[in-house]
C-alpha cells in the first residue's frame, strides 16, 4: 500500500484564474498527456476544518446528521466540490454536504463536477463495485469501478487535457479500491465523455452532477476499503446484461446507481467494443455534454 501524501491547502480562488470562459474542448484530448504524478493524491485525508466550518456551524445540522457514519461524516464535511455551470465552467465551491442536498439541488445551487471510471482488465472485463452500507447517497448500490468528484484544491482543477479530473481519479481509486498510482498511470485514463444528470437518492440526498466518463483497460492489484465499498466484481457483458436484468425485476435486491445505468442504456455496449478493437480513442467525444 502507498504511503499517504500530504494534504493540499484548498484555493481562495482558482475559478478566476481559469476563467469562466476557458473551453474544455481540445483541452481533454486523450493523446500527449504529460505524466504528473507528483500532483495526484494517494491515500486517506485528514480532517480539515476549514472545509466543513461554513456548514457545521449552521444551526441544528451537526445534531440532525448525528447518526451519520463517522468517515463519511467527515468526508461530507471536509470535501470541498467544484461547483459548475452547464456549459462546466468553473464558478465556485461548496461542501460535499451541500452538494448532495436535494434542498440545494432543487434550488439549483449545486451543480458540480464528478467523474466515473470504468476500469477493464485484459480479459475485457468491466470491474464493477457495489457502494457500502455507510455511503449516505446510493448505498449498497451496483456501478462502474469508481464514481467520485475532483475537488477544490490545486491539484483537481487543472482544466489542461482534463488532469484535474485524472488526478482525481488516481486519488479516488487509492482510497476506494487500494490501487496504488503506479498500476493507474493518470496518462492511462481516457476521457470518452461528459454526462449531465440529476437523481434523488432519498427524501433528503440526491446528485446533480457533470460527469466526466473515464476509460482504462488495465490488470491491477487491489485491496478494497471496506468504509467504501461492500463488494467488487468483474464482469463480461453477458455478466452486466444479468445485473441489469435483475435490477429491472428486483430480483436479489439488485440496485443499480443513477448515473451507471445512464451510461450503461446510452453508451458502454458500443464503447465496449471499441475496448475490445482497441479502439476507445475514436470514440472520444469531449465536445457534448449529454443532458439525460
């Protein structure tokens, strides 16, 4: 296992150094990308108390989520996520907490940047996680390898070839999966696409998110935390139909996570055999958001 890397000092202001008009278009071209492991994060982060000051010191919040699993507690608060506007330029920052506030979202306060990696080993199998029992929106759900958001923080919000968002997921995939930077190369991920979607979890917590969709085909070693995630698998396609199939029938109490299955209806059985002709770079299209 990795040792962990120092934490980052969030930035006072880094969406007027991007500026709101910077296009992302060729800015996420798979192709040339320079190796920079030195700005990606590995590892468990500390509690900062900056991050979660603004909304833990509102009345009566700390009380109502009392129940809260203490890690996820601490990463709702300590999280800062890059807020966005449809078109994903940058235009500010807010807890983790808030963010997944139906509240906020329904407002239309909490649109931010995440992303999804869908990791394949040689044999073209997808690995799949099902979230843990403590994650406060979508637990126990089935998805892609890894489902997360770059953060408000130096290292993340770099727009160039989408390294923030790569960087992200290095750091991301240590935390969840325990697979060291070294087997995920940032240069290794490819960015085929941007979803833009909204998905209650319950009466409380929801998404409403920019999703940048990752692709890696990799043999990996891992070591899962069980504070993340409750189960992985691989799977082939007939294997994920399977997962589908029953989510639809509610058989075994198979639940699917938003976002998985809009990727999974509009896009991973063609994009999945551009992984298997080694063709994902044609598929790329960093261009379009997909409003779905």
């Amino acid at each position: 296992m990795a040792a962990a890397a120092r934490p980052l000092a969030l930035l006072a202001s880094a969406s007027a150094a991007l500026g709101a008009g910077r296009s992302r278009l060729a800015a996420c071209s798979a192709s040339g990308l320079p190796r920079a492991a030195g700005l990606a994060l590995r590892g468990r982060r500390s509690l900062t108390a900056a991050a979660g000051g603004a909304v833990m010191g509102k009345a009566g919040v700390v009380d109502a989520d009392a129940g809260m699993d203490a890690v996820q507690r601490r990463l709702m608060f300590e999280d800062e996520c890059i807020l966005v506007d449809e078109q994903d330029n940058v235009i500010g920052h807010d807890s983790k907490y808030n963010c997944h506030l139906m509240e906020k979202i329904e407002s239309g306060n909490a649109l931010h940047r995440a992303f999804s990696v869908f990791l394949f080993n040689s044999k073209y199998e997808l690995l799949l996680q099902q979230r843990s029992a403590t994650k406060v929106t979508f637990p126990l759900v089935w998805t892609n390898t890894c489902c997360s958001h770059p953060l408000y923080r130096e290292s993340e919000l770099i727009e160039e070839k989408c390294l923030g968002v790569r960087n992200a997921a290095q750091r991301k995939i240590f935390d969840e999966l325990g697979i060291t930077a070294e087997d995920l190369p940032v240069d290794q991920f490819i960015p085929l696409g941007r979803l833009l979607y909204k998905a209650p979890s319950d009466g409380k917590w929801g998404e409403h998110e920019l999703d940048y969709l990752l692709f890696m085909i990799r043999d990996v070693k891992m070591n899962p935390n069980p504070e993340e995630v409750a189960d992985v698998k691989y799977m082939n396609r007939d294997q994920v139909k399977e997962l589908l199939r029953k989510a639809d029938a509610g058989e075994d109490g198979v639940k699917l996570s938003p976002w998985f299955r809009l990727v999974v209806d509009n896009f991973l059985m063609k994009w999945w055999d551009h992984v298997e002709q080694g063709t994902l770079q044609e598929a790329a299209d960093m261009k379009t958001i997909h409003k779905l």
